[in-house]
C-alpha cells in the first residue's frame, strides 16, 4: 500500500517532469504535422489523468466534509460552505468543474454501488475518457428503474465509453440520453417531468463587471423563450424574410439596427421584463417595474464628476447613466457624514426598516463577514448588540449586513461582531481562538469609501488652505514689525 510520503512524492515527481517537458509555442511551430497531432493526442491524455487525480481528491474531500459532520467536517473547518468550494479555491477551477469532478469521483469511489456505471470509472482511472465525458454518460443515461435494468444500462455504459474519444461531453450527453430514452419509453414522461423541476434561474457576478444570467429551461419552457427569441433577432440571424406590412418595415428596421443579434435579444428580453413587471406585478414583492438603488456621493452628483455603484454590482458606471438611471427608476439618495455614518432611528422599532437597510447597504455593501461576496440584497440585518440580550437599539450604527448563512453561523457558534472607533470587528468563539483576536471588518461598498476619500481630501485642502493663510498672515505681521523698527 502506498504511503502518504510515497503518494506526495509521486504527485510532486509527475509535477516536475510534466514541467520539464511543457512545450513553448516555438517548440510546437518546429513540428510537422504528424509529429503536431500526436503532440496534442499525448498532451490530452495527460489532461485526463491530471482530472482524474482531480477527481479521486475531491471525493475524499466530499467524505470529509459529509453533509451529517455539520461544521467539523473538512470544509466548514476550512471556511467553504461546501466540498465544491473548497475543490474550486484548491485547484483554481470553476465552481461546475469543481462539481464535475466530485461527482465523477463519487463515481469512482463508489462504483461497487453503481454497478452499471463500472467501465466509465475504469474508463477515467486508465485515462481513455475524461471527467467531462464520465460525468456526460452518467447523468445522461440515469440510474436503473422498474423498466430499465442495470445490465441494460452498463451495456449501453460500454458502447458510449468506446464512442467517448470521438464525441465531446456536450454530444456525449445527448447520444447517452437517446441511449436512455430507447430503453425506457415509458421513462419519457418521467424524465421530462424531472427536467421541468428543475428549471431555475441563476444570475452570477463576473470579474470583469458583467452579470451572467443561467436560465435552465425545461422543454416546453424553452420553447416558448425560443419563440420570443427568434421573433426578436429572426431577420439579424438570416432568418425568414417571407413577411409583408408592418413586419416587413419592423424586419428592415432590425437588419439596419447596428446591434448585434445577442444586443439586440438582450435589449428586447429586458424591455419584455420591465414591461411586464408594470403592467402585472402581482408575483412580484412591491409593484410596478425595476427598481434601481444607485449610490453616488453628493459632490459627484452636483458636479456632475465621477462615477457611481449600483447596489449589488462592484462595477462603476459613469455620472451620466447614474443621471439617466435616477430619471427613469425609482432612486433613493443616501447621505454620508464624515465618518460614514447615516441613519438611527433609535429603539422604537425592532426590524430595520426599508430605508435603514438601504442606508446598511450603501455603508457595508454587502455581507461584512471575511471574504463572502454575496450582495446587500442577499443580506439580513444583525444587532450587533442583541435586541432582548443586550437591550441593543435598531440603530445604523449597532447593525450590519451579513447573508443568511454567515447569519447562522454568528449566532449558533458564539462568535460576535463588536463597534470600536467607528470600526467593525468579528470575534471568534474561544473554541476556535482561544485568544479571541478581533478580525477587522472593513466596509466593502466602493461608493462609501469614494465619499470618504473625497471629505478627506476637502479636509486636507482646507488644512493647506488654512496653513496658507496663517502663513501669510505671519508674514505681513513680520513685514509690520520690520517697519515699526525702522521708523524708530
């Protein structure tokens, strides 16, 4: 059995001269085309046993982090909500790799319980298939059921193995599922079923200032999008030009239209929300369309200088859409002192009301805890001095935002949050610090610390103003004294 020394010294040995060999594009420029294709065949191989390392790493991470070992489990203890997190911050990758890879190393480990899945975790120990494509013939094919027997789908298992190194997963996917549906025609309803419960909308931040919207759609569902879609960019696409009346000039006007069909469907599908939103808001909490929060500092906005940040988006947008975006949406105007301070409505309430949490988050921006990134709207706010416990009062300055999450674990695992100079820190329970170091919590709202910046630098010209004029003064009252000493 191989040792855990044994195990890291072969890792950081294959590491080495993998790095040994790693080609340069002049290296590859030099080789014929043979040589080139071989080059890239030996190159994907290695790929996939690097995955497959990956792999069997994160299911031993999921076993650690066990959803039953609560916050003991290796995760939690690390500071990850979940082993695809962890997997994610420890191998650089993305959150659906991260997933990918422990649930095909689930597979792997586990494949005495997943008997017709047994040549796909082989297929991915040896090499011959990667983790994307074991992770497309599984979901793909299913589990057995009362009309589909697990012989029958690890038969099918083995011919789409065979096929793998000519299919990408996406295709993979979709010759597996042909695969299950030719076996299971009375599965058809049942599957379809299972694709409708799991619709969902998702909207995830990206580094570079845009927000990427995941609409899983179920078939009928898409459909009816697709409908929409294609009435909107049908004649910037190619599509039918068989149209006469009002659509024909409509057709015209969108071939003519400088957009782009993806600027164009985005445009349309906003303008389709906004408008449905006023029109029937009833499935919506509040009424008519969009509201939009944007923070700005006075002096910016009377200056018409600067930027502004839109709650919930670290990115800044320019004065002039701020002035648009405030003409046509609801705004609110949030005020900062010199020292960030906004609103107190002092004890008579006991929730923090709708313009308090506005005013938490222009000052927070966002949950206060560590590195979490989730935004004012997913946030509660917390009396960091207990409403019953400490008589503590709905004040501005005695709340902050945290998400639901980091929420829970602040009042489960006794660790407290505490007001000190103006400044917010996080103290640990003894069981995880038993020194109890405070962890400084610095706000994150990119506006507020724009208005901070702009008083001090005020404060300065006014101290450079002020030493100016003290030193003229100085200078005439010297310039005074010579005189009276002449005259004398």
């Amino acid at each position: 059995m191989t040792t855990t020394t044994d195990l890291l010294a072969e890792y950081s040995a294959a590491s080495v001269s993998l790095a040994s060999v790693a080609p340069c594009a002049a290296d590859l420029a030099a080789l014929p085309d043979a040589a080139l294709l071989e080059a890239g065949r030996v190159a994907a191989e290695n790929l996939r046993l690097a995955q497959k390392t990956v792999a069997v790493f994160a299911a031993e991470t999921a076993v650690r982090s066990a959803p039953e070992l609560g916050h003991a489990g290796l995760a939690q203890k690390a500071g990850f909500r979940t082993p695809e997190l962890m997997v994610r911050a420890t191998t650089g990758s993305t959150l659906r790799e991260a997933s990918t890879s422990v649930r095909v190393g689930g597979l792997m480990r586990h494949s005495a319980q997943l008997p017709w899945l047994e040549a796909v975790g082989a297929a991915v120990d040896s090499g011959a298939i990667s983790v994307g494509a074991a992770d497309a013939i599984r979901s793909g094919l299913g589990a057995p059921s009362a009309s589909v027997s697990a012989q029958a789908l690890a038969a099918a298992a083995n011919e789409l193995c065979a096929s793998a190194a000519h299919l990408d997963p996406d295709r993979l996917f979709k010759r597996a599922r042909e695969a299950r549906d030719s076996l299971d025609v009375a599965g058809v309803a049942k599957r379809e079923h299972a694709l409708y419960e799991a619709r969902g909308l998702r909207l995830f931040d990206r580094p570079n200032g845009m927000t990427h919207a995941s609409w899983e759609m179920d078939p009928l569902s898409a459909a009816r999008f697709r409908e929409l879609y294609d009435r909107a960019t049908s004649p910037k696409r190619g599509g039918p030009r068989f149209v006469s009346g009002s659509n024909a000039q409509l057709a015209d006007d969108k071939l003519r239209d400088e957009r782009t069909a993806e600027q164009l469907a985005s445009d349309v599908m906003l303008q389709l929300l906004e408008s449905g939103a006023d029109a029937d808001s009833s499935q919506l909490l509040g009424t008519g369309g969009p509201v939009v929060r944007i923070l700005v500092t006075a002096d910016d906005l009377e200056a018409s200088r600067g930027f502004g940040v839109l709650e919930g988006n670290a990115e800044s947008v320019s004065i002039a859409t701020v002035e648009a975006a405030m003409c046509s949406a609801t705004s609110v105007e949030v005020t900062v002192d010199r020292n960030g301070k906004v609103l107190d409505l002092g004890r008579e309430q006991r929730l923090y009301s709708r313009l308090q949490r506005i005013a938490l988050a222009a000052r927070d921006g966002g949950c206060m805890w560590g590195d979490c990134e989730r935004p004012p709207s997913w946030c509660e706010a917390h009396h960091i001095k207990h409403w019953k416990r400490d008589g503590g009062r709905t004040d501005i300055d005695e709340g902050v935002l945290l998400c639901k999450h980091h929420h829970l674990v602040l009042h489960d695992h006794g660790w407290e949050i505490v007001r000190d100079g103006g400044e917010y820190y996080l103290v640990p329970p003894a069981t995880i610090d038993p020194q109890r170091t405070r962890r400084h919590l610095p706000s994150k709202s990119r506006a507020l610390r724009r208005a901070l910046a702009q008083f001090e630098m005020a404060r300065e010209v006014v101290q450079a103003d002020s030493a100016a004029q003290a030193a003229e003064v100085g200078q005439a009252h010297s310039a005074a004294q010579a005189g009276e000493g002449v005259a004398e």
